[in-house]
C-alpha cells in the first residue's frame, strides 16, 4: 500500500496533512498519535469506507484490504456465521467456479479453452487460500472464542463484545493484502489474546493497527507510523525501541531549542544595549541575525493523567482470606473449593477468560455477593475501596465536583485541584456527569476512589477507556502504593509491572502463584511442555521445542520489593520507639488497661518486623545472586 499526500479536515478542524508513507509485505505498522490526532479515521480512509479531503491510496493490483473497527456489525438479522463468512465471499466463488469447470470436464468438454479457464481458476483459488480456507475458517474462530454452536444465533442477540469479536474474526478469515485493525484487543481475554499475536505474526497480510495494549504492540509491531501534528513518520522498529527513541528525540529538541533561546536572549540584550549608540551599525547586523534563524520549537506533551493514593492506614497481616469458597453466578458454578490469603501489601491480579468469573469472585471476597459454600473475611482495620467497571454506578444528576466531594470531607478547593489532575478543570468540573462520554465516567470512577481513601484497593478493568500514557501513569500510582492491591484486567503490561501475585481461575479453581503475568506464563509453558519418553525407551521423533525454564522475578521487580519492605520495615521500627516510648511514661504504666494494651500491640510489632526483615533478606539475596 503507497500513501501519498493524505488530508483530512472536519469543519474547521485539521486532523493531518501531506500524510506520505509506504506499508510493505509482512510490515506490521503500529498507528499512533495523541486522541483526536485521527487514528480511526486514518484506517477508514485505508479501507475505502472515507474519502479524504486530498491525496490517494494505491494497492498493487489484486490486494484486498480488510478492516475491523469498533462499530457494531450493519445487517442484525444475519447470523454470526453468515456475517464472518462474507469474508470469505471470494475464496467460495472461486471454488464454486473450479466446481464448476470440473464438472463441464466431467460431462466431456476438454477442448482448449475451458482447460485454460480451469487453470486459471485454479490459480486465482490457491492464490486466495484454496480448499484450506474451511480448517482457517475453524482456526480464527476457534482462536477468538467463538464457538461453533454460536454460529447460527443472529448478530441482534449478542453483546457489543461478541460482536466485536465476530468483526475481528470476518476480517481475518478473508486473509486480505492489508490487515486493518482497530483496537482488535478490545473484549478479548488473555487466551484469545495470546492467539491473535501469534496469528498476525505469522499471517503474510501486511497489518496496520490501532492498539492501546502496549504488551501486543511490542509482541506484534515490526514499526510504528506515528501521526504528531497532522504529519506521518515511519520508525522502522518495535514499539518499546519507538518509545525510547522518541523520549531522546524530545529530550534533544529540548535541549535544542533551550539552547537556541539563550542565544536568542543574548543577541537581543546586545541589540536593545546598542540600537542607539555608537555600535548602532553592530545592533542592526545582531537583528538581521536574530530575524534569519530558524526557530525550534520545544516540544510540548500532552496532558495525562498524574496522580497518586494517599497514605493509607496499616491493616493486619492478612488481608482478604477464603476458605472452602464456592462461586455460583445463577445456577452455574464458577469456582469450587477456593483457599487462599492474601497478605498485606501484595498485589494480586486476577486474570482467566471471559466467563470464567473473575468479577463474580472479586464481589464475592469483598462480601459484594454472597459465597454459595465456604467463607470469606477482610483482616484487622482493612478499609476497602472498591472500582467497578460499571461507570452507571456514578449519579448522573450530580457534578463532578459533587461526586467527589460528598462523603469525602473533603473542601472544594480539594475536590478541584485533584479533578484538574484528572483532566476536569474549571467549567468541566460543573458540567452532569450525564454529558460526560466513558472515558471520562472512568476518570472521574478514578477521581472518588482516590478521594475515598483506603488501604485494600479492588480495581475492576480501571485501564478501560485510558490511552497509554494515562495506563503508564496509573502503574507508577500503584506502584508508590503503600496498600494492598487486587487488580482485574486485560492489561498484560499492568499485570506484569504492578502485580507481586496472580490469582488465577482456571477449570473452576483459583490458584494463587508469586509472580507477574510473565511468571504465569512460564509456568504455563512448563505445564504444557511434553513430558519425557520413559527410561529406556526412544522418542518417535524429535522433541518438541524446550519449554522455558520458570523465569526468576525480574531485576527490577526484586529492587521494588526491597524498596517496599524497606518502607514497611522503617514504618513497623518507627511505631516501636513509639509505643516504647509510651511504655515507659509512668502515665501510661498507672494504667492497666493501657499496658497491657500496649505490650500486646509491641509484641505484635515484634512479630511482624522479623516476618518482614526474613522477607527482605530473601528478596535482598535474589537480587545480589
């Protein structure tokens, strides 16, 4: 695909201008840019459902381009099976020609003619997949989590994430020239996504894709076509070299154009010095010299999200526990025998595919739902706040401001400075949240939970909705959290870097491993490594690629535990001198109950500051090992 002088404008506004680049066999190009900057709208005239105000876009001729975008599917009454078929609809034509000039040969006609149609046909069928395209068909709908029963239910009975689905799955089974993808992570869960990396890896279709999922765009991406002030540039690597590359770029315009002003300053001082005097005729030739450079601009970024928890109280040692637990959603049973504790400063993220229940058994250990067997129970001084993905929970009569504010104690002085810090400044703060689009519901979700407070945070798909640098902002957040965290997401990237643990619901039972995303996966791949031959007996063939040894924490996980332990021993220390201080004050010693009630919390201390020194000299021996 060859892209020459792109314009788009809506009314008054200009997305882009001259766009020019080239996307050749196998690239698989990353779309970015700012909100707005006209990602989606850039795919759409790629696909030839808009036209643009200027330039063009040319295919080598036969290319087929194919696009899965976020709109729903037109046509609700067609199956699903019908509507990712007409992805299909030329591999089948051609078939039924092939079909069709067999069967005039069958019947006795071989002249010239018709042997040299059949030969085409044939060409043009295998160039388009052949009598393969049924085991793809079954493959990518298999890979999606489409099942084959879900085939002839009618597109109007299913969920905007099935639907979804049933997009992606019709643009992939037409195996076209050029892929164009959407956010085609949206509604998917790990298993799937996992899948579609490994497909789009190995499909020959060129892809150009639109993604928030920085785990994907760094799996798949082999470039990045960046959009930055209605301009297009290619970088010609993965997606993390991309942001690297680009953070040194902007750091050296900084630089630059720093530079460049001081000179600037200097020159203007000499002229202003001595426009008038005696070196007037220096003045004016320092002016021509100002007025014929070429100015650098210094980079300016956009807002995002900056933000961080408040300081939470300590709560016991054990957080949440569950013990015999039972998940039910209706009469379907999602989680059998669970048995687990979740410890004080750990962050655990929940993660299994859709349906598996990981809302159902978040809900059920905050005491949300009722368990139907076993227990459930929230430690000593556990405050919980609690942000569900369902944005409706928000009232929509009120403000922003108003949302925030009650039950907070907080001032509106407060409520405002940290609402400009989650993009709500000014007038936008009084505008009902009824008129707010979900982005913004989610951020504002954000805003309350943060107001409320609470050392037990539960967090329920929070990256729905935010764009990367917004996602990046809410891991460093979660990072300086001093709490405990339990995360449900899709996020692998916020999986990886926040989570100490994983809670993982598989075939009805939860298991909870150390680990972030990249340690599941290792055990994952250990599990599903073949087993060796026996003792003595020789393996049919060759054996299949080693599974990966389980990988240690990182380096960098291992320094921010230390990091944390670190905090928490010098908190646990901290309170010691204090209570004995207040053990010895002959106050405190004339009062019995308040003795005794101060050597059990001392002896607690006690306790708690050995578990977290042998924590941290275990971590502390990983990480010079």
């Amino acid at each position: 695909m060859q892209v020459t002088g792109l314009s788009k404008a809506f009314g008054a506004e200009t997305l882009f201008e001259g766009l020019g680049f080239r996307v050749g066999p196998g690239d698989r190009l990353a779309v970015v840019g700012r909100n707005g900057a006209g990602k989606t709208t850039l795919l759409r005239i790629l696909a030839g459902q808009m036209e643009p105000d200027a330039g063009s876009v040319s295919l080598v001729r036969g290319e087929r381009v194919a696009l899965h975008d976020q709109r729903p599917p037109l046509g609700r009454d067609m199956t699903v099976g019908e509507y990712v078929g007409e992805g299909l609809a030329d591999v089948q034509a051609a078939e039924r020609r092939v079909a069709d000039l067999e069967a005039r040969m069958a019947a006795g006609d071989h002249g010239e003619a018709i042997l040299a149609e059949y030969a085409r046909a044939g060409e043009e069928f295998e160039r388009l997949g052949g009598y393969a395209w049924r085991s793809w068909m079954e493959r990518v709908l298999r890979g999606l989590g489409i099942g084959e029963g879900e085939l002839a239910r009618p597109l109007g009975s299913f969920s905007g994430g099935e639907l979804t689905r049933a997009s992606l799955a019709r643009a992939l089974v037409s195996r076209p020239g050029v892929l164009l993808l959407d956010e085609p992570t949206n509604h998917l869960d790990l298993t799937a996504m996992e899948w579609l990396e490994k497909a789009l890896q190995d499909l020959a279709a060129a892809v150009v894709l639109v993604s928030h999922d920085r785990w994907f765009l760094e799996s798949v991406c082999t470039g990045v076509l960046e959009i930055e002030a209605g301009r297009a540039r290619v970088w010609p690597m993965g997606y993390s070299a991309f942001r690297r590359e680009k953070a040194q770029a902007l750091a050296r315009q900084a630089e630059l154009a720093e530079r460049q002003a001081e000179e600037i300053a200097r020159l203007e001082r000499f002229v202003t010095r001595f426009r008038a005097g005696t070196r007037s005729r220096q003045a004016k030739s320092r002016q021509r010299q100002i007025d014929r450079i070429e100015r650098v601009e210094a980079p300016t970024r956009q807002r995002s999200l900056a933000f961080g928890f408040p300081k939470s109280e300590r709560p016991g040692r054990l957080v949440v526990e569950a013990d015999g637990l039972d998940v039910m959603a209706g009469d379907r049973l999602l989680v059998q025998g669970a048995g687990f504790a979740v410890e004080r400063g750990w962050r655990v993220a929940v993660v299994g595919p859709n349906g598996a229940g990981k809302t159902t058994m978040v809900e059920t250990l905050i005491g949300r739902r009722s368990p139907a067997r076993g227990r459930t129970s929230l430690g000593h001084r556990v405050q919980l706040a609690y942000f569900s993905q369902h944005a409706h929970e928000l009232d929509d009569r009120r403000t922003p401001i108003e949302t925030v504010q009650r039950g907070t104690g907080l001032t509106q002085t407060q409520v405002r400075t940290l609402l400009g810090r989650f993009l709500f400044p000014g007038a936008q703060a009084e505008r009902p949240v009824e008129g707010l689009s979900g982005g913004e519901r989610r951020r504002l979700s954000l805003v309350r939970l943060i107001a409320e407070g609470g050392n037990l945070l539960v967090l329920d798909e929070p990256t729905n909705h935010l764009d990367v640098e917004s996602r990046e902002a809410l891991e460093d957040a979660l990072e300086a959290y001093d709490g405990t965290v339990i995360l449900v997401s899709h996020d692998r990237a916020l999986i990886d870097v926040v989570a100490t643990h994983t809670l993982a619901i598989e075939d009805g039972r939860a298991v909870l491993r150390a680990g972030g995303y990249s340690d599941l996966v290792a055990v994952r791949e250990a599990a599903s490594a073949p087993a060796a031959p026996p003792a003595g007996r020789k393996a049919a063939k060759a054996p299949a690629r080693a599974p990966a040894p389980a990988r240690a924490p990182s380096p960098g996980r291992l320094q921010r535990e230390v990091t944390r332990l670190e905090g928490q021993i010098a908190a646990v220390e901290a309170e010691l001198v204090t209570v004995e201080a207040e053990l010895a004050d002959p106050e405190v010693l004339a009062d019995r109950e308040r003795v005794s009630e101060r050597g059990a919390r001392h002896q607690a201390l006690q306790q708690e500051l050995a578990w977290l020194m042998h924590e941290w000299e275990t971590r502390s021996e990983a990480l010079g090992a």
